[in-house]
C-alpha cells in the first residue's frame, strides 16, 4: 500500500513542480527560477511536515503520501536537503559536506555523461 502512496503523492507533487514552471515559462528568465522556486517551496514543506509529524501521531499513510510521495515529487533537492540536515544535527559535519560536495560535483558531471553517452 506504501507505493500506492508514495506514487499518488509523487504524481501530485509533480503536477505542482509542472504548474510553477508553466506559470513562470512566459517570462522567459535566464536564470532557473522555477526550479529554484520549487526547490525552496519544497524545503519550506518538508520542513513543516517533519515538524507536523514529530509533534503529532500521523499515519503511515500520510508520511508516504506527503513527505515521501508529494516531496519527492516536487523536488527531490529538498529530501537532499533534510538528509544534509540531519547530518549536521547529528554533528557529522564531515558526511554533511561530503555529501553537498559529492552530489553537486557529481550530478553535473552525470548530466555531461548522459549528455556524451547519448550523442
């Protein structure tokens, strides 16, 4: 039932992500804005839900549903961001700048590889 879950939260939380990039298409921005809106849009929620949740009794459901499913679905920076998080209040500062250093140095360079492997 979990994936259930997680794929109508996904699908909702990309149709959000969708509509924040049409709505912002007409103004033809250099910079990403629609990305980085959604980006922070979503950090800003998964903060308030993991705060909801570690103050209320929350069902399964509503975890995959929401912060799995709706989060990740809108953009999956802001579960990078709350791993990151938790890294750092767990004083391992080490993993925490390895992994904001890894992820970025490596997805662009992913983003090049898939460019080369395609062409």
């Amino acid at each position: 039932m979990a994936f259930i879950y997680v794929f109508l939260g996904g699908g909702l939380g990309s149709v959000v992500r969708y509509i924040i990039s049409k709505s912002l298409k007409p103004y033809q921005f250099t910079f990403p804005w629609a990305t980085f809106l959604a980006n922070i849009f979503a950090c800003i929620l998964l903060g308030m839900l993991i705060a909801y949740v570690n103050k209320n009794n929350v069902s399964e459901a509503f975890k995959y549903t929401f912060i799995v499913g709706f989060c990740g679905g809108f953009s999956t920076f802001s579960t990078f961001s709350n791993d990151t998080f938790e890294l750092f209040e767990q004083g391992n500062l080490f993993l925490a700048f390895l992994n904001i250093i890894m992820s970025i140095v490596l997805c662009l360079f992913c983003i090049y590889l898939g460019m080369k492997l395609i062409k």
